[in-house]
C-alpha cells in the first residue's frame, strides 16, 4: 500500500509539472518522430506536392507554403504588413458554421476521448462554430494517432487530420490544434509582433529560423482583435531553443512566464473566432464597452480576469486585461555552461536505430546520444528533403535562399560536402552548442511505469 501511495503521488506530481509546461514543450516531449522537425513531413517526400509542417504543428501543402513564402518576401520587400492573425481566405472557412469530425476508432482510452470532449464543448460554448459529428460530409477533421501535435489551418476541402501523439491528449492542446482547423495561426507569427515580442535568433539554431516567420496579408487578417499575450495560440518564451535559454521575449515582462500557458481560449481567441464567423449576424446592432464584443446570443461579452472563466456579459465599466496581473513564478533549470545533454527522452532510442546520421533533430536536440558534443561544424544537408526541394528550384530563388543556405548546403552546392566549414564561415552559421536542457528537463520520465500514469 505504501508503495502505491508513492506511485499515485508520483504520479500526481508529475501532472502538476506537466501543467506548468508550455504549449511548445509539450509538443516537444509528445514528439514520436525524430524527423519531426525536418520541413517535410516523414511519409510524405515521395509525393508530387508533399505535406510540410512549420512551427512544430501547422500542416500545409509544400505548393501552398511556396505560394506564401512568395507572398511573404514581396510584401517585405514592399514595406505593407498590416496586423494579422487568422487566415483570410474565404474558402478555408467552414461553411453554415458547422464543422464535422470524426474520431479515429480504437485509438484513444475513455480518458484521453473525454479531454477531446472537454475541447469540443469549448469551442461549441465559447463560439458559433458547431462541431458535431461527422454525416458523410467530404470535407471533415479526423482526430487521430500522428507524428506529434498537428493540423492544418482552416478547411482543407476533404478529411483532415488532427493529429494527437500520445502527450498531446490533453484539452488545451485539442483546443490549440482545433484552432488551427477553424483557420487560426500561431500568436507570434503575426505581422505586428514585434511591438510586443523579441524573437532571440542568436538562441535559435539557424537551420530552424524558417519557424519565426511573419505571415503575409493577403492570406490573413485580425478583424480587429488586439495582440493577445494569453492566447492559447501563442507558444512559450524557449519555442525551439537548443541552449534553454529564451527565444521569445515578450516587451512587457509581466507576461514573460505567461505566454504559451494558457488552459483554455482566451477572450481574445473567443473574441476573433466570433468574428471570423460572424456570430452576431442575425443581433441587432449595438456598441460593447471597451474590449466588448457582440456574442451569438446578441448580448455584449467583456474579459474578465479569469483565464479559467475568461468571457463574461457586460455590466457596468468592462475589466480591462492588458496587465498580466500575478505573475506564478515558473521552475526551470539553468543550463549549465559546456553541458551537452539529450533534450527528447526519446533521443536514445532513436541514436540506436540509425538516425543520428539522417535526422537534422538528432544533430541538434540530441547531441548526447549521438556523440556530437565536440563535433566541428561541417557543410552537410540538415533535412531529407533537400533533393525535392532542390528538384523545385529552392537553390535558385531567393524566398527560399535563407532556408536552403541552413538546411541544404551541401545539396545546393553552397559548401564542399563533408568539408569542415571555415572559421569566416562558421562565424556566418554559428554552431548552437546544446547547454542544458532548459525548461524541458521539467518531465522526462525514465520509467514506463510513470509513463502509464500520465497515458
């Protein structure tokens, strides 16, 4: 008996620590493919037009991502960005409001369906947006089993995926993932986020910089809604870091240990749905206090300062949400100057099965296990994909030169392969030397014991 109270405290603990990690660190640590970060997606490269995947989890046609890219470099080189977040086009809506979905069968406990239940109910109360299930609809989500956490944004026009790796179970993250299907990007991949997050390059290894990138205009917009730091889309201060240390840095420090923890929508996710799918068509109109907005029922909403209850009818003067208010104080671990350590409890296993020589994660985020501590930078292709890409042209236009200089040297003829990179050139693509694990060291869980209880 002694021993199960130590297991289930364990246990429980282990869940308390789990929701302390972000967004990010989650799909990290729920990650089952050491391809994973690579720009195309594992299973697909042999396709005329396979799937990428940006920014851990967003899905999306390679076609569609040059077609963005595209966009991207010629309104930069135009100086007209604009404040955006949710897609623009109207076809990646989903039409009369109603999106539906199926789950796949045999796939997930009575658990982890009850916390896609709890997801589904939030959207549905929060939002008009109906999901229900699926009627022979051509064009549906299917949660399911998949490389990690992903989705594509908006309606695709067939069966789309909703991918839930074990570890991605869980209500906030089906939120997240269901944002994307109904059109939402990531927080920090809005035009305007420089007023109000740093982006800390030199914390990023440069062959994954491509995962920072502003959207382009034509493919998104805001209606209106203000930058939310609360956002369930926005992900958390060390996205993508190899050395722990921090990658987004919010201008207002107040939220530096707020971003990426949001438990449920915020009200400005609810606020921007509502909008996107014009809700309050059928109310009359009125104006809302302050942030307010008119909901499906016709009545005003206004925030609170609740991330647990964020959204209540407007009475009186609104709450205003613009300060971060208490500030939890997060752990984390330092990392340790000249360590050099596993940052994916999986990095092990996948060090045995050969991939240490084909996976441009394991050269970054699992050093340890594939003896890369002291290894000099050579010039060498960080991606499987360099051969496709190189076959559409990547090498030569310049949307796509930043990438392929970082991921594909060797493949585009920009280096010697094989050869040690230069002291000038090594200055240009400095090597990210794995310092610690940072905050993913929170759970790394050793025993499939432990493993179980957090199933």
């Amino acid at each position: 008996m002694k021993l199960l109270a130590i297991f289930i405290a364990s246990c429980l603990y282990l869940k308390a620590e789990g929701m302390e990690k972000t967004l990010d660190e989650i799909m990290m640590d729920a990650s089952n493919d050491s391809m994973g970060f690579d720009l195309i997606m594992s299973g697909s490269a042999e396709n005329d037009n396979p799937t990428v995947r940006v920014e851990h989890d967003i899905l999306m046609s390679l076609d569609e991502f040059t077609e963005r890219e595209k966009a991207r470099m010629e309104e930069e080189k135009m100086g007209r960005r604009k404040k955006r977040k949710a897609t623009r086009p109207q076809q990646r809506r989903w039409p009369n409001k109603i999106v539906p979905f199926e789950v796949a069968p045999n796939t997930f406990s009575t658990r982890e369906r009850g916390q896609i239940d709890l997801a589904i109910a939030e959207w549905n109360r929060e939002t008009c947006i109906v999901f229900r299930p699926r009627r022979g609809e051509a064009a549906a989500v299917r949660f399911q089993n998949g490389q990690g956490c992903s989705s594509f944004v908006g309606r695709i026009g067939n069966l789309q995926p909703i991918s839930l790796a074990r570890g991605c179970r869980i209500q906030r993250i089906v939120v997240h993932e269901m944002g994307h299907a109904i059109g939402f990007n990531h927080e920090q991949s809005r035009a305007d986020r420089d007023g109000f997050v740093r982006i800390r390059n030199e914390n990023i290894p440069s062959p994954l910089l491509f995962n920072f990138q502003k959207l382009p205009t034509n493919q998104v917009t805001n209606f209106g809604v203000a930058y939310d730091y609360r956002s369930v889309m926005h992900y958390g201060a060390r996205d993508f870091s190899t050395n722990g240390q921090i990658t987004v840095q919010t201008i207002d420090q107040n939220f530096q240990n707020i971003i990426g923890r949001a438990p449920m929508l915020s009200f400005r996710d609810i606020k921007l749905a509502n909008a996107m799918y014009n809700c309050n068509e059928n109310c009359p109109a009125q104006s809302c206090p302050g942030e307010g907005f008119v909901g499906k029922d016709c009545s005003c909403k206004c925030p609170t300062n609740n991330p647990n209850n964020p959204v209540q009818n407007c009475t009186g003067t609104a709450v205003v949400t613009t300060t971060a208010g208490s500030v939890s104080t997060i752990r984390t671990t330092t990392p340790r100057e000249g360590a050099c350590e596993d940052m994916n409890r999986f990095c092990e296993f996948w060090a045995g099965q050969g991939y240490c020589t084909r996976s441009r994660y394991m050269t970054m985020y699992c050093k340890a296990s594939c003896n890369l501590c002291n290894a000099d930078k050579r010039c060498e292709d960080m991606g499987q994909a360099c051969n496709i890409l190189q076959r559409r042209g990547f090498c030569e236009v310049a949307f796509a030169r930043s990438y392929m200089e970082n991921n594909c040297g060797a493949t585009c003829q920009f280096c010697r392969a094989g050869e040690i990179l230069g002291a000038e050139e090594s200055q240009d693509q400095p090597e990210n030397k794995a310092s610690g694990l940072g905050s993913y060291t929170l759970l790394f869980v050793t025993s499939a014991a432990f493993v179980s209880c957090m199933l």
